[in-house]
C-alpha cells in the first residue's frame, strides 16, 4: 500500500464529519489506504480517491482552489516535489467505480513553486 501526503496531511488520515446517528455522538469517516490510488507518470502524480475524500481536501483547502498554487507531495515518506492540480475527472459510467474521482497533479519546476505550506 501507498501512503500520499499533500502539504503535510495523509489522505488516509484525513477525517470526514459524519451526520451522528444518535444524540451525542461524534462520527467520522476516514478512507483505508487501499481505497487511495497513486500512480507516477513521468511528470505527473495521478491519484483515484474517493469523491468524498476529494470534496474535503477542497473544503480544507488541502488542494486549492486557484490553478497556479503549488501543494507539496510525499508518498510514502518521501518528498516527490511540489505539483498543481491540472484535472479532475468523474466516473464514465455508473458500474464500480461510481464513487471514484481522478486527479491529475503536474510537477512544477523549484523556481516555479510557490512556498505557501499550510
């Protein structure tokens, strides 16, 4: 299994507030590690998360918003450089990858990176 790390948060460990189920309750909902997919082509890092998991490292600004901020990217420990997000794409078809989001991250340059760790 594959451990990734974007600007110091481990997808793995990332928590989702749940609706509770009952009065006074806290629930949350963290992926497996086997549910998030990484993969190195040349200059590009290619994850498959989960959608929900993809909807809360934009709600956390863990990925951001603007095209041109750069994130800083581990796997399993080890730093593979600073990328931007260059695509998301959904699922073609309904069958069992229905909950299944790519992201497409591009290496940018040492001088072209932005410093902005959060």
């Amino acid at each position: 299994m594959t451990s990734v790390t974007i600007n110091g948060h481990k997808l793995h460990e990332v928590e989702m507030l749940l609706t509770p189920y009952s009065e006074n309750t806290v629930s949350y909902l963290k992926y497996p590690e086997h549910r998030i997919e990484s993969k190195i082509e040349k200059d590009k890092l290619l994850l498959r998360i989960p959608a929900l998991l993809a909807i809360e490292l934009y709600r956390r600004a863990i990925l951001p918003q603007d095209p041109a901020e750069d994130v800083s990217v581990h796997i399993n420990g080890r730093d593979i450089g600073r990328f931007v997000v260059i695509d998301l794409r959904y699922p073609n078809s309904l069958a069992q990858d229905r909950d299944i989001v790519s992201i497409t991250l591009q290496r940018v340059s040492r001088a072209n990176a932005q410093t902005q760790e959060t």
